[in-house]
C-alpha cells in the first residue's frame, strides 16, 4: 500500500471508524488503517459478546461518571454526541436497541456482530477505504503533514487520528503502539493501569463464597489514610481469586494506582448507619436474648456470607443474644458495615476493560481532538487518559471522541 490521503486513521475500533466514517463523509479522502484482519474486535468481545453499546445516562450526571477533570474534558464531546444520539446513529443504521439493568443500552439481536457491522457498513457507504491486516509500524511529520510506515507501504497524509487504543485486552491485538507515537510526536503519556478488571486477594474467607452475588451492597476503595477515593453500590460477585462485579472492577483503577496500599471496604447495609444498627441489635436483645445472633444479620444476605460474617467477628454460630458481650456486638457491626479486605492488584491488562492513564488531557484541544502540540495530529480513544466506570461509559467516550475528531480533521 502506497499513496496519498487526506485523513489517515489508525486503529479500528469505535473511535476509529467513527472518525474515519465522519471524515469521509466530509469529502476527506479517508484510509483505515487496522493491524488486525478483523476491526472492532474489541466491540466484538465486549458485553459477553453481546456490546454494551452505551448508558441512558445525561447531561451533568454522564460526565460526572468520569470524575471531575475527566469529565470536564469530556464535557463538549459527550454534550455534542450524547447517548441518545449515539444510539440514534445506530438506529439509523438499521441497529434496534434496548435498554437493561443498570442504564445500559445493548441491541436487541444480543449480538455485538451486528454493531460492527453496522459500522463498517457506514464506512464503506462513506467511502472509506479500509485495509485490514497492515500494522503502522511509525507516524512521523513530513512537512506540513504525517508519513506513515506500515507493513504493506508507506502513506502520506495531511491529518493523522490515532485511535489504536490501550494496553487492555491483549488477546486483541492491544499493544500501546500509540503511547510511543504520541510521545515522538511531542506529547507526554502518564503511567498506564489496568482499570475495570476483577480484583485479586489473597483472602481465603473471600474464596469460600465463591459464586455469591451481593446485589445491594456499598465498596468503596481506601488509600493509605483510610479514606475512600471511590465509592461503588452495584453487584459484587465472590470468585476463587477474590472479588468481580461491575462495583469491584469500577474501583480496579484506582487499586491500580494505589500500587499495593489499597484496601476495600465493604457495606452490607449501606442503608442503615452503625448507630441505627447498633439500638435495634440492643433492642433485639432485650426482646429477643434467646435467639442467635444471626438474627440480626440482614434478611437477604446468603447463608455463606452470614455465616463469614459471624467468623469475622469472632461469634460462635450458636451465641445467642442474651449471652454475647459488648466486644462482640462491636466486632459485629465493624463485620457489618467496615469489612475490610486487602487487594494489592487487579487481575491485570489480560482482564481489564479498559486502560488508566494515557496522554495527558491538556495537550488536547476538547472541541476537535486536535493535539495543541503537533497540528494536524488527532488523538482519541483509550489513548486519552480517559476512563469510566461499567455500563458503556467508555464506548460512549470513544464514539463521541471519535466523532469530533472526524469532523475536524
């Protein structure tokens, strides 16, 4: 492959060939460049397979989801591009969707194939041209514009989007090629974390419950000091290497960084605070003293985690409310309400949804895309140090980046 082209895109992915299909649609003459023979395989995986293409979630409330200066520099893409219009693109393009637990938005056919599809269709009606199979093996300046060097040829192009994603999911070709192309291209790149990955402890109460769901439980992420840098109330799911679920993995970032200081905190009744907690279980006990003390645990907590609960505490299964001392009742409101759990890491890049860190958000200009250090250079993506929690937030900032990037370039 040799040539010239007006825009050059590389990478694949949502963000990628919704930049490609938007600058095409432009008139820009438009390459696609994908190392994979398949794009999107990303999209392809995601959702159990069956893409959670975005989150009902708006206005204030999604760029809030981002955290204070994430979402600041979000704020003019997402507002342009919000998921309702998201969603009506793909409408558009034949894609019927729904909505299901959590504010999520999924298709209706359950198929993330039909996602891709779909946009490689848009992409072609554009007049994209996409060639699959050819790495970019560098991007340099060459005059006013970029020389591209790939394993089919070189290209030449006024306007390059990198758009080649992080290091999460390696499986799928992920390598942060890009990291090291921004940097040669004047830009600083900060440390990069696994984020919304499962978490890992050692803790071998925690893999006694394996398999159990908690659906209406409090986690929160503690630094050093103790204090909870990220609070999470969705499903946390016990497993053999410690804790998943769309509430551990949105803190698996944030363990991340902590670089092996994190402790979690789980709430079993985020609901009820320890003083509340504390007169019922002495009034249980003057009403009640002959029955266990696993009486007062929460109704709808599983058997197995009542029972951890009460080993956590140090209470015989057959204590009963008259005969348990002050000690204990502390010891088991401490259980309830401030479980502490060390987790030193997440399960790392093979897990992880997506990438923490990335090029640093000042030297990029929010309402285009466009590096304030290299004119002409786009950069959008999981390539920004740009993340969000479970639920299609991150599709949704890869397709609304993607977008602005294309319109401009």
């Amino acid at each position: 492959m040799t040539g010239s082209a007006d825009v050059a895109v590389i990478g694949g992915g949502a963000a990628g060939v919704m930049a490609a299909i938007q600058a095409a649609r432009r008139g820009r003459r438009t390459v696609l460049l994908e190392k994979n023979r398949q794009p999107g395989l990303k999209i392809l995986i995601s959702g159990g397979g069956r893409c959670n293409l975005t989150t009902t979630r708006q206005g204030k409330d999604l760029e809030a989801q981002y955290g204070p200066r994430r979402g600041r520099f979000l704020r003019h893409a997402l507002r342009a591009f919000p998921p309702r219009d998201l969603c009506a693109f793909f409408e558009s393009a034949g894609v019927r969707l729904r909505e299901e637990d959590l504010e999520k938005i999924f298709p209706v056919s359950q198929q993330a194939r039909e996602i891709v599809d779909a946009l490689l269709r848009l992409a072609r009606e554009a007049g994209v041209a996409l060639h699959t199979g050819t790495p970019v093996h560098g991007v340099a300046r060459d005059g006013d514009g970029f020389a591209v060097t790939t394993a089919n040829g070189a290209l030449r192009a006024q306007r390059v989007v990198l758009a080649t994603g992080g290091l999460s999911y390696p499986k799928t070709g992920a390598t942060g090629d890009g990291y090291a192309w921004c940097r040669a291209l004047g830009h600083t790149v900060t440390a990069t974390f696994p984020a919304l990955a499962p978490l890992a402890s050692d803790e071998a109460w925690l893999r006694e419950l394996q398999g159990i769901v908690l659906q209406d439980s409090e986690i929160a992420c503690l630094d050093g000091d103790g204090r909870a840098t990220l609070r999470r109330r969705r499903p946390i799911l016990f497993t053999h290497k410690g804790l998943s679920g769309p509430a551990p993995m949105d803190l698996a970032g944030d363990v991340e960084e902590l670089a092996g200081r994190a402790l979690v905190r789980l709430d079993f009744t985020p609901d009820r605070s320890a003083d509340e907690l504390d007169r019922e279980w002495l009034e249980a006990a003057r009403l009640h003293g002959q029955r266990r003390v696993e009486s007062v645990l929460p109704r709808g907590l599983q058997q197995r985690v009542r029972d951890a609960l009460l080993q956590r505490a140090g209470i015989a299964a057959e204590t009963t409310l008259a005969g348990w001392t002050k000690e204990q009742r502390r010891a088991l409101l401490r259980a309830v309400k401030d479980l502490r759990v060390a987790v030193p890491k997440s399960l790392g890049f093979g897990h992880a949804e997506v990438t923490r860190g990335g090029v640093v958000l000042d030297e990029i200009d929010a309402r285009t895309m466009q590096s304030k250090t290299c004119p002409g250079l786009y950069i959008v993506g999981e390539l920004l140090d740009v993340d969000g929690p479970i639920g299609g937030f991150n599709f949704q900032a890869a397709f609304a980046t993607g977008r602005l990037a294309g319109l401009d370039a």
